[in-house]
C-alpha cells in the first residue's frame, strides 16, 4: 500500500465489520474517545473511514468532515451521508484540518510512518491527532492476516512512529485489558483458516465483558490490552524544534 492508502472492505474481513457494527458498547467507547479528543475542533478528518460509522463522532457537521476512504462503494456511502469524502490524504490541502483521527487503519498500511507524515501535513499547527490501532505482536492471529493487517504495536512503538513525524504527544494508553486476555485464548487454537467472528459470542463480550474491561483499562492503562492508542498535537511554528534558530538565520 501506499503511505495514504487504507485497507479495502475486500481484502479486510467486510463480514467482520458488519457484525462489529453490534458491539454497541465498544463502538460507543470508540465515539467518546473521538469526541472527547476533538474537543469541538473543526474540520475534522477521518483517515481510512470506512461507511462513515465514526466519522461523526464530534458532533460536527457533515460539510466540515472530511472523510478518506479508498473503496468506491464506501465512497458512495459517505457521499449519501453528506461527507467530504476522499480516496487519499493527497487530496487534502496542507494545514487544513484541526483535528484528524484513525481508528484500527494505521495496522494496515505498510509504509505507517508515510501516512503519520501525510497526517502531520494535513494537521494545522496547534490541531491534534488521535491514532487507535491492534496492541501487541503475541496476539496476532490468522485474523488478523484475513483481515489485512501489516503488524500489532506496543505503545512505545506507536508513540515513536507519531513522535518522528513531528507530532508531540499528549498521552497514550492500552484500551480493553480483557481483550488482551481473549484474543490470546484465541491464538492458543488459532488455525491458518480464520472463521469469521461470531454475531453471538461478539455480543455477549460486548454486553456483559467489555463494560468491566473498559474499567480495568483506567487501571492497567500502561500495561495492557487488546488496543492502543495515542493522542498527540501538531506543535505550532514556535514550538518547534530549532523553529527560532531557523526563523533568525
């Protein structure tokens, strides 16, 4: 992939993003995390948006989101939705968005860094970034090769791969510590053959699991968990590293 492509719906499990779109308590957690990390910034970019399910998330409205997505049907979607709608970051205008977020996208692209760089570019100074992406390299599953993905990361990775591009970063922190624990049963009879997830079981995990591991992940927040993300700002011109000495010379 290129460093501004995200994955398409057919090559990435589309069948498992249709039965997430029931796990009603993990894409409520995912909304708040967005908004709550916006702030009420606008334009707002959502990189690898998929049919729009988070795109909104800040309470923006649809004609200040811009959406970047590369499938054609999902395109058609967010179009009907009223999104700007993209099929990559080199459509977008340099410090144009406030704040930009991906959420489980960034896993897929092999060229991560290029993509957090296209971020920055498209970032106005002072405007923030969320990235939210699969944790830890012990449960990647054939899953996860079903459904696209490149690599699983630990914080400080994450954390390297936003800071060399020229963010700073604010916080970050491992998101549902259950599903760490889940995920890992999953890769102890893991076979080469993924199936696909189970309606049932997803929403038994989501109703009655997920609300105690969102819990126990305000707690364990630096250990672990089945998720990660880091929250981080675009530096403004002042701010920047050896930005005076640059300015005086």
């Amino acid at each position: 992939m290129t460093t501004t492509e995200t994955t398409d719906e057919s090559v990435s499990g589309g069948e498992n993003l249709e039965v997430m779109r029931d796990a009603h308590n993990y894409n409520r957690y995912l909304r708040e995390l967005v908004r709550d990390c916006a702030a009420g910034e606008t334009p707002v970019l959502d990189f690898g948006a998929g049919i729009g399910t988070f795109s909104d998330s800040t309470g923006a409205s649809a004609d200040e989101i811009y959406c970047v997505e590369p499938s054609i049907p999902s395109q058609t979607e967010l179009r009907n939705k009223g999104f700007r709608t993209h099929s990559s970051l080199n459509e977008i205008a340099d410090d144009s968005v406030s704040f930009a977020f991906s959420l489980n996208v960034l896993e897929h692209i092999d060229d991560h860094r290029g993509a957090v760089e296209e971020l920055f570019r498209v970032v106005r100074p002072g405007g923030r970034l969320l990235i939210y992406v699969p944790a830890f390299s012990i449960l990647f599953t054939s899953m996860d090769r079903h459904v696209g993905h490149v690599r699983r990361y630990r914080l400080g990775q994450l954390k390297r791969v936003i800071r060399d591009s020229g963010f700073s970063i604010e916080r970050g922190a491992y998101a549902d510590f259950l599903g760490f624990f889940a995920t890992l049963a999953y890769r102890l009879v893991d076979k080469d053959e993924p199936k696909p997830l189970e309606g049932g079981l997803v929403r038994v995990y989501d109703r009655f699991i997920f609300p105690v591991s969102r819990m126990l992940s305000v707690v364990f927040a630096r250990v672990m968990g089945k998720n990660v993300y880091v929250v981080a700002r675009k530096p403004l011109a002042d701010d920047r590293p050896f930005a005076a000495s640059k300015t005086e010379g």
